[in-house]
C-alpha cells in the first residue's frame, strides 16, 4: 500500500493556488543554476516546462523521440484552447470555466486541481498572445472565440483548424531561445526506457539513442515526464502513428502509481473506419458541432443518398433528447449515442456511421462562411474520402482519442515518487471521468508554464536533492533490465509482425473496453489480453539488431507495454461498478440509458500499483468535495 | 467484393547508412486505392517484416499533414505532385492501376541520409534557434486584447506561420535553398506588433544560421512553393529579403544584440 497525500492546500477554493504560491520555498536565483532537471517530451506540456525552467535559470536536458520538439502530438490539436476571458460578455467566469470542467468529467477530478487549470487558463491566452501566435481575430482587431462541447459560453480559442500547431510553435519558440542560450540542453530521437531511482528519488533515465541505437544514461535532481497519452492502445486512434505509454509504463513498473486507467475518451466526431490497411482514425475537430447537425435516417438500414432523404425522415437524435446542449453535448454522451443509433442498424446506410450536416449554416452564413471558419477540415475531409463535404453531409463515427487516465500526481504534479512529476496528458489530474473539447490544450500549458515550475522550486527547496553520477550501481542496474528486454524481443524470431499483435490487442479493447462495458465483457478482456501477451512473448518476430536505427523494435517495446497497460484499462474498469463520464458499464444505468453514477462507493481515485505482470494492488485516492455539490449531469 | 485494386511497381530507394550506397529496389504491390501511400509501406513492410527482411525505413507520425515528419520525393515530387498535399495525405486513388511509382529521399547536403527514405533535417531546429521567436519570459504578458491585430493582419501571419517544417522546399529547389522555410517565419514575426522589438535583429540572425548551416541560395525558380503542402507563398521570400536588406542597414547602428 501506498499512502497518498493529495497534498491539496488548505482554504477556500479561490485562494488555494495563491496561498501555495506563497507558502512554497522558493530558490534564489544563483542557486538555481544547481538544479539539473529531465524534462521528457516536448508536446505542450513538455516544452512550456522546459522553457520556463530555462527561463528561471535552471539547467534542463529535453528528450524526444521524435527528430524535432515541434513534432510532437500536440502539433495535431485542431479545435482551440478554453480561457475563462469572458471576452464575449456571455457570463463565463474562472468559477463557471471550472465547473462546467468538473461538471464535463462527471465529478470524478479532484476539485483544487480543476480550479487552478480554470484560474490560470487566462495567463495562458496572455502568454501565448505575447508570443506571437497568431489566433483568430474579430475585424475590430480583437480575439475571436468559437464555443465547445460541454458548455454554454464561448471560451475557445483558436487558429483556424491549427491551434495545436500554433501553439507549440509559440513554445517550441520559447524552447529554441533557451536552447540558443544555453540553459537548455536538447536530446531529440531518444527514447526514454527507464526511470532510475536512487535512495527512493527519481534521478535519472534510460534512453536509447534511435539512431545508433546506444543506449544512454542521464541523471538530474528531478525528472519531469510530459509524455503524452495512450490511445494508441486501441490501435487505431486518433493519436499520432508513435504516440505511446512506454515512458509512464515504465516509470509504473518502477513503484509509480497508475490512476483511472480505464478513463478513455472516445471522441464522436472522426472519419469512418474504411478499410484494413487503415492505420489511423483521423480526427475532425469537434468545433464543427458549432454549425453541424448530426442526425441518422429514422429508418433502418436506409441506402438513399443523405440529400434525398426527407427532413421528416431524419432523426437530428441530440437534438431531440438533449434539447438544452443539443449538438454540443459532452464527448461521452455524444459518442454513446453515435454507438445506440448504428447498433439499431440506422447508421448511414446500416453501417457504422452518422452524418454532420451544415446545410442550416451554408444558410445561415454561406459556403465561404463556413469555409472561413472550418475550411483545412473541410478539405482534409475530401482528399481522406473522396467526398465534397460541401456537396453531400460528413459521415463521422466515434474514435479512442485522449485518455484521462495517467499516472497519479498531487497538487504539486508529483507522482508518489518524489522528484518524479507527471504533467499533460501523461497525468490524470483534472479532466476526472471525462475531458472538455479545447482543455486538454489548456491543461498541457497550464502544467507546463504556469504550475510546475512554481512546484519543482519548492520540491528542491525543501527536500534539496543530491547530484548524483551515473556510474552508481542503480544506473547500472536499469541499463541491464532495458537491455534485456531489447535482447528478449530480438531473440524470440517467432512468425507474427509486430503490427499484426497490436492489431488484435486493439480489436480486444475496442470492442470489450470501449465505448461500453459489461462485466462478462471485461472478464473476457482479461482473459484474452493475457493470452495474447503470452502468444507476443513466444510469436513475435522482430527483425533487424539492436546497434542500429530499427522502427520494427522500437514498436515492439511499445506494444509490450501496451499489453500490460490493456490488461490494467480493463481491471480497472471492472474494478469500477458505476457508469461516469466517458467510463460506461451496460450494469448501470439509468431507465433512460444514462451513465449512472455512484458516489456512496466509488467517489474516489483508483491508483494501481504495479506488482508484477498481470498483478496489482488498488490504492484508494478518496474525493473531497468541498464547493461544489455532486450532481446528476444533466444536459437535456 | 469486387477488386478495385491498383497493381504496383514500388522503385524504393535503399541506404542502410549515410555511408552506404543507396540502390533503387523493386517490389511488387497490390493495394487499395482508400489506402494512403503510407499505408500501402506500412503493409509491405508487414510482409517484409514477416519474411525475416528489413523493412523500408520512413517517418511518419501525425498521418494529418500537420506535424511534418513524413516526406518522400514520389516520381520525382517532394510529396508527390498533387498540390498541397503532405506525402501521408497522399491516397492511392491519384494513381493508375499498372504504374511504376519511384520513391525517394528528400535530397539536399543540408539534409545528410540516415536510412533509406529517412533524412536528418536538424539544420532545420539550428535556424530557429538562432531567432526564430518573440524573446518574453514567461507571466510577464499583458491583457491578451490589450494588443488590437486587424484580422487581416492575424490572417497574415497565420498563412506564414502554417509552415509544417518539413523540408519539401529545400528537397524540390535545384540549389537546395532554405529561403521559403526561413521567411515563413521571418515573415509571421515581421507583420506582427509582438515581432517588432527584434525585426532586424531576428532576421539577421536566422538568415546567417542559414547559411552556415549549407543550404544554397535562391534563384527564384519558385519550385519551393509549387511543392510546399501548405502553401506558403513565396512572396514571404521577397519580405525576407527586403526586412534583411533593411536589417544589414540598421543593425550596425543597434546595440541590442537578439537574446
Ligand atoms: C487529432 C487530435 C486533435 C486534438 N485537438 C485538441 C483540441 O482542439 N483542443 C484540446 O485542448 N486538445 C486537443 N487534443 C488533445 C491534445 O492535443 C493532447 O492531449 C495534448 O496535446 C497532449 O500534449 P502533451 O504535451 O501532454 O503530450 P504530446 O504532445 O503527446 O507530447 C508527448 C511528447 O513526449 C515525447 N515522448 C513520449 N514518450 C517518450 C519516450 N519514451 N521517450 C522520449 N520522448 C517521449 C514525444 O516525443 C513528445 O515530444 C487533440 C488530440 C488529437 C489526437
Ligand atoms: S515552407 Fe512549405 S515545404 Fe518548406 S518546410 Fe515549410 S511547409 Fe515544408
Ligand atoms: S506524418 Fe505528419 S505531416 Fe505527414
């Protein structure tokens, strides 16, 4: 067992993340310069960090896999970024950004940490303006919003269908002034293997080198994971083709708590499965439900072209049951019924897919209106099917997208490991069951500028962690077990391609630990995903050696991990007999077929600790409400 | 199901080092044409992989268009020769049934052969570092509307600022220039309020971190453009130039240094 000290500050909600401020040790600015820190990523989360430090005068070493920082997944981010600016004059406010954030995630977040993201969210826009990222604009010269699932106001903010991109060139910018000036240290096409632990502190990694295929050993007095999410469990997602959980996998397998893991968002707005070669779901941005309407033939099974069916004959289905949010529902609810009106055969030709329709807005605001506000993703909507989407109505269907699930942090973003910290999507902190369109942007900034490098001061400050060499037997020792696993994979020679195993673990997930779950369902998940990680440790085929770039192990060691980390989603989900947020068991619900929730016994976090293969302990993270009062969500 | 599929001569470029000699092997593909090009080497190198043969090294990973890691000159196109269009857009359906397709590294000095299709574009990284960002720490922003842009302006800029970084420009001019990369984001900073402080100091340095880093100069064939799968239009290479005449002018005189 693991005590878990979610360290929230005493005090009003609104005065929390104030008064910490204060309260925490700060490190004078000679003295920073002492401080080595591993920042792994550069996503949103990982970059802002990094540069921030840099800026603070820290000495911070940056790795990625990828060739360069700017590549990271959250370059791909389309719809925008949630401030509580209220620029709009339409009643939204840091308390209303806030709960509308608790509220989206079913009740299952910790309530100070979604109050900081909400109270921070307008430095971000300020930060990033100053920048220089260039997000839309009114023609009196002002920001312009666009309103998201989940709430009532207009709060995101965007650039075109590219706020991801923008975004994390501004801090990619930032990154590269504090490379230049030598404060930051870059380590790019490095893949982190292992965390290492001395004395019970995180002080150092593992990485491979991916192109000599070397591996590396770095120390520093706090190590920094922004690592990303792991949809690409599923396989087919909506993720980037390398996004993967190997670093927080194997910082679990070190002693760090893994939270919620089966907090998987299926996002509703992606392109239709279309064929066996796909590798990947395409995402289009939900900001289309704006000026889209999503309906399916109220007939089963009908093959007529969308525009010869009939208005009578449609089912605008959010519309209709949930009148108050209507096609602006949050992900969960919007994705579920996707799912109930295809598994009644009325999907798009029978199929598994329903259409989004903008013919109201070519109405309302003209085709070049509509092409100025959502113009790439109409484009990228045709060259992916071969379909003109201002001709004939989108055929969307529902994807694995984000997940809220991570590892475990406290109100500092510290892992149970001390000078571990989990920040971005790698931690699980403040989307609780279910994450709001345009706040997992928020969020990754949030962490990275504006929370952590406050919180890390005050971890040096207080618990002044040693430099330490990376000759110590405990580098040594995580050197062999990442070199072992690398040999073990290339030894096995079996007949199935890596791909082929990943492929099966997904269709396992998809279909057991998606979108809604039963008992008998996950009990089966378990079953088979531990047989397909013994049939991946006797058949997998691995070509190629280790001393040299080879993609086909690097993907081994992920989906290794993967099959661990599947067979936890589906634990975890078992372990939990409640229906919430995005977290849907067929056993409970409401008459209406609504998630329904149960507080008396499950109002908490689930924090799994790793004991072996197959084997963990739950630890229980018990959720105080203090402000605000559960409630059943309601967006009808 | 009726086979609609397209029957292929692959002509793949193989390098197993920077060192080695590259050759063009010949595979034989089948595929559907809703698969992008990506898809159709993900599932040769499957077979290959299966058969206990080394796959063919590429990068990808956004698949979107977004994050501008894929890149592969096809038939003699950096990212293929439909317009604007990143090599993982790239769908099969804009081939014919029958045709041979030559597959290739993006080539240039600057960008030395790691393996097979993969180049080392970290030159790239090099340049931006030099200046490619506003210099403000972080928490000292003012009022995000308290610096009115017009939209036109914010319009602008954005079209600069889509560059993806990937390279397409440098691969398709004959002199393997780095001027389209380079005044994208010359350019963003140059329109901008928030760029002005350090607009002649910035270009400068990112246009001497350019040339050192071995990318030849521009001749104005505007092949750069044509292939950019953004779209980045090359009038951002005549404000470079302008900004940078206007920057050897006045840098003398300035003593502010870009931090
Ligand atoms: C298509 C799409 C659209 C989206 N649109 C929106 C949106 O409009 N608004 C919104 O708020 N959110 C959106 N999201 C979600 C959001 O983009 C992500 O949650 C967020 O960008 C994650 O940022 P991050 O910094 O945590 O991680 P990432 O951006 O995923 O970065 C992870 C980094 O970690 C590195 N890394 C990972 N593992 C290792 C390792 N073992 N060794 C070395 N390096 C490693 C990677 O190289 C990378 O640099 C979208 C997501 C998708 C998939
Ligand atoms: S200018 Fe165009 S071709 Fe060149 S790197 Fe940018 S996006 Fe690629
Ligand atoms: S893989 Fe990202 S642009 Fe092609």
């Amino acid at each position: 067992m693991v005590k878990l000290e979610s360290k929230v500050p005493e005090g009003n909600l609104a005065e929390k993340w104030t008064n910490h401020k204060f309260n925490m040790k700060l490190i004078n600015p000679a003295n920073k310069r002492k401080y080595d820190i591993i920042v792994i990523g550069t996503g949103l989360a990982g970059a802002s960090a990094a540069a921030t430090f840099g800026e603070l005068g820290y000495k911070v070493k940056v790795f990625t896999y990828h060739d360069s920082p700017r590549r990271a997944h959250s370059i791909a981010a389309q719809g925008g970024i949630n401030a509580a600016k209220n620029y709009q004059n339409d009643g939204d406010s840091v308390y209303r950004l806030f709960y509308d954030t608790i509220k989206g995630g079913d009740y299952r977040s910790r309530e100070a940490n979604t109050y900081r993201l909400a109270e921070v969210s307008n430095n971000i826009i300020d930060q990033c303006v100053a920048q220089g990222v260039p997000f839309a604009r009114e023609y009196g010269g002002t920001l312009a919003n666009r309103s998201f699932g989940g709430a009532q106001v207009s709060r995101t903010f965007y650039a075109r269908g590219e706020t991801g991109q923008q975004l994390l060139l501004g801090a990619y910018g930032s990154l590269n002034r504090q490379i230049k000036n030598g404060n930051v240290k870059i380590y790019p096409r490095r893949e982190m293997l292992d965390l290492v632990i001395v004395d019970g502190r995180a002080q150092g990694i593992i990485v491979r080198n991916l192109i000599t295929g070397e591996l590396e050993k770095y120390s520093a007095q706090a190590v920094v994971l922004g690592t990303g999410g792991y949809s690409n469990v599923f396989y087919l997602s909506t993720n980037a083709m390398n996004s993967n959980a190997t670093a927080a996998w194997r910082a679990h397998k070190r002693g760090a708590l893994f939270a919620n893991p089966c907090y998987t968002q299926i996002h509703p707005t992606c392109l239709p499965v279309h064929g066996e070669l796909q590798s990947k779901l395409v995402l289009m941005s939900e900001s289309l439900r704006n000026d889209g309407r999503i309906w399916v033939p109220k007939k089963k099974g009908d093959t007529r072209n969308p525009n010869d069916i009939p208005e009578d004959e449609r089912d605008y289905y959010l519309e209709r049951k949930y009148p108050a949010f209507g096609n602006l529902v949050p992900r969960d609810v919007a994705s579920r019924n996707a799912k109930y009106v295809c598994d009644e055969g009325r999907g798009v030709g029978g199929g598994r897919a329903v259409y989004l329709d903008f013919s109201e807005a070519f109405e309302r605001i003209g085709k070049e209106g509509v092409k100025d506000k959502y113009g790439n993703l109409f484009d990228m909507y045709q060259n992916i099917t071969g379909v003109d989407p201002y001709k004939e109505p989108m055929q969307i269907y529902p994807a694995p997208h984000y997940t809220m699930g991570g590892l475990w942090v406290d109100y500092n973003l510290m892992s149970n490991i001390p000078g571990l910290f989990v920040i971005g999507e790698a931690n699980f902190s403040d989307h609780g069951a279910n994450r709001l369109g345009a706040s997992a942007l928020m969020q990754g900034l949030a962490d990275g500028y504006f929370v952590i490098p406050y919180t890390i001061g005050n971890y040096f400050g207080t618990e002044k962690p040693e430099k330490v060499d990376t000759d110590r037997p405990e580098f040594k020792a995580a050197e062999d077990n990442v070199k072992d696993g690398i040999n073990k994979l290339l030894s096995i020679n079996g007949s199935q391609t890596v791909d082929s195993l990943h492929k099966k673990l997904g269709q396992i997930l998809i279909d057991k630990v998606g979108m809604s779950r039963s008992e008998k369902g996950l009990n089966e998940a378990i079953k088979q995903i531990r047989e397909l990680r013994d049939e991946f440790w006797n058949d997998v085929k691995v070509v190629g050696t280790g001393k040299e770039l080879n993609q086909t192990l690097e993907r081994a060691g992920r989906v290794a991990d993967f099959l661990e980390l599947g067979e936890l989603m589906a634990v975890d989900a078992l372990n939990r007999n409640e229906s919430c947020g995005a977290h849907f068991r067929e056993e409970y619900q409401t008459e209406e077929g609504e998630a329904l929730r149960n507080d008396e016994d499950y109002s908490y976090v689930a924090a799994w600790e790793y004991i072996k293969p197959g084997e963990w302990e739950l630890n229980k993270e018990n959720l105080e409400f203090e402000f605000v009062k559960l409630a059943t969500r309601s967006y009808k | 199901m009726a086979n609609n599929h397209l029957h292929l001569t692959l002509k793949i470029w193989r390098q197993e080092s920077p060192e080695a000699k590259g050759y063009f092997e010949e595979f034989k593909e089948e595929v559907s044409p809703d698969a992008s090009i990506l898809e159709m080497l993900d599932d040769l190198n499957n077979r290959l992989e299966a058969e206990g043969k080394r796959p063919v090294a590429f990068e990808s990973d956004c698949r979107e268009g977004i994050c501008g890691t894929c890149g592969i000159v096809i038939n003699g196109h950096p990212h293929g020769s439909l317009p604007k269009t990143a090599t993982c857009q790239l769908h099969m359906r804009n081939f014919n049934d029958g045709e041979t397709i030559y597959l290739e590294p993006f080539r240039a000095a600057a960008f030395p052969i790691i393996k097979d299709l993969i180049v080392d574009r970290s030159k790239f990284d090099n340049i931006q570092q030099a200046g490619g960002y506003v210099s403000f720490n972080t928490g000292s922003a003012p009022d995000a509307n308290s610096i009115p842009i017009s939209k036109d302006i914010a319009d602008l800029a954005l079209d600069a600022a889509e560059c993806i970084g990937c390279g397409a420009c440098v691969a398709a001019c004959k002199n393997s220039s780095a001027m389209l990369f380079v005044s994208a984001k010359v350019s963003q900073f140059a329109v901008l309020p928030q760029g002005q402080p350090e607009r002649y100091e910035r270009v400068h340095e990112m246009v001497m971190a350019m040339d050192e880093s071995g990318f030849g100069s521009c001749t104005n064939t505007y092949a750069c453009e044509a292939e950019c799968p953004k779209g980045i239009s090359v009038s951002n290479i005549a404000r470079m130039n302008r900004e940078f005449l206007k920057a050897e002018i006045k840098i003398p005189k300035l003593e502010v240094k870009l931090r």
